[in-house]
C-alpha cells in the first residue's frame, strides 16, 4: 500500500479507540508514506518502542496530544527529515534520541506543559535546519552553542514562549543561523554585555517581551545583517 499521508488516531469520536493491538506498528511496515500522523490516542504510550521500526521510512511524522514521556527507539536507517511532537510529556529535550534521526531537517517540539530541562545536546545532525522548541516551559543557562555540536546547517531557531533562559554569547556552533526568536521569554544577558557577536548571518531576531534592559551600547554588536 502506498498513501501520500496516513492518521491514525481520535477526532470527533473522541475516546472510542480504547487502545491499539500491539502488533499494529509492525503492520506500518507494508504501507508506505510520505507522512504519519499519529494524534490523542489513548493507550498508544504504553506500547511505542517500536513506532519508528515502521514508520520511520516516512520523510514527516507528527505526534500529537500522546502521552510519551520519551522517543522511542530511533533505527539506524530512518528516512525522517521532518518530526513534529506536541502536547506530549517530555520533561527534557530527548536531544541524545533525536540526534539519531541523521537526515532531520526539520524538528519541532511544542506546547509541552512538563517540559522544562534542556540538558542534552544536539550532535552530528548535519542536514538540520528548524529547530522550534516554543510554548514549552524550558529554563536553561549556557544557551546556545553547549546545546548543538555539529549542526552547521542550523538556519531557524524557536526558543519563543518559555520561561528563563541565560545566553552567555557563546553562538560559535549556530553561527549560520538566519532566525532567531526570543520572544515572551525571560532572557539573562542581552543588553548588560554583547551576546548577539558572533550572529553575523541572522536576519531576523525577536527579544520583545524579555524583560531585557538595554544597558550596554554594543547590545546589538555583531548584527551586521540586520
């Protein structure tokens, strides 16, 4: 079977799929796709180990309202390049997981009330672009290069809607970004000293509603493409 996009999930009859057979991944295997939706479906966390056995020769995946706490196994051969998680139950960014989905481009992680920890770090995805991590309640210091080792390709950064985050103006590693939005989140740094040098590229930047005070006059140094 081959489908252009396949949902799989609750809408109207909200609550009448009770739960899923377990064997219901393995038959992903003989369909293929180009996108796999999975959204709000009851008893899905309990037996996701093997989603992405499946599944993962789609190029798009979305998760949506489920109640999984962390990726489920990543095969070494996946084809994702875009994956989308929200309303899920993450309590740190699973960046160690995510970093095996080599041909990523695309990754967004949003509208998870539990997430609050950026601890792990991004590695050898090459071919990423978008990173949106917004509408989380992430607080972390040492943004941003700790968080993306070999991610060069890194253009669009969404760190908007959360709640502290300290930049320390380190941007070596994301120094090709282009986008950057701060927006509605409690920021530590910008303005006290210049930590957008290294920014060269970027073309768009949002800090409204920080709480930043401008109190350095190289607060936007290094912004030469603005």
């Amino acid at each position: 079977l081959q489908v252009s996009r396949l949902v799989l999930g609750e809408f109207s009859d909200t609550e009448r799929l009770q739960d899923f057979g377990r064997g219901i991944w393995n038959g992903l295997c003989q369909v293929q796709m180009e996108e796999f939706v999975l959204i709000c479906s009851g008893g899905a966390e309990d037996d996701t180990d093997n989603l992405f056995h499946c599944a993962g020769n789609a190029s798009t995946i979305r998760l949506v309202d489920l109640g999984i706490e962390e990726i489920p196994q990543v095969p070494a051969w996946s084809k994702v390049k875009q994956l989308e998680c929200k309303k899920c139950s993450f309590e740190d960014v699973p960046a160690q997981k995510l970093s095996l989905f080599k041909e990523l481009r695309v990754l967004r992680i949003t509208q998870n009330h539990w997430l609050k920890n950026f601890e792990q770090k991004f590695e050898g995805l090459s071919n990423l672009e978008v990173i949106d991590l917004s509408e989380n309640r992430l607080t972390f210091s040492r943004c941003c290069s700790p968080r993306f080792l070999k991610c060069p390709n890194l253009k669009h950064l969404n760190l908007s809607f959360n709640s502290e985050i300290r930049l320390t103006g380190d941007f070596t590693n994301v120094k090709n970004l282009l986008y950057l939005d701060l927006q509605h989140t409690t920021l530590f740094g910008p303005g006290s000293y210049p930590v957008f040098l290294s920014l060269q590229r970027l073309i768009y930047l949002d800090i409204s509603y920080t709480k930043t005070e401008v109190k350095s006059q190289c607060t936007f140094c290094g912004l030469n493409s603005l």
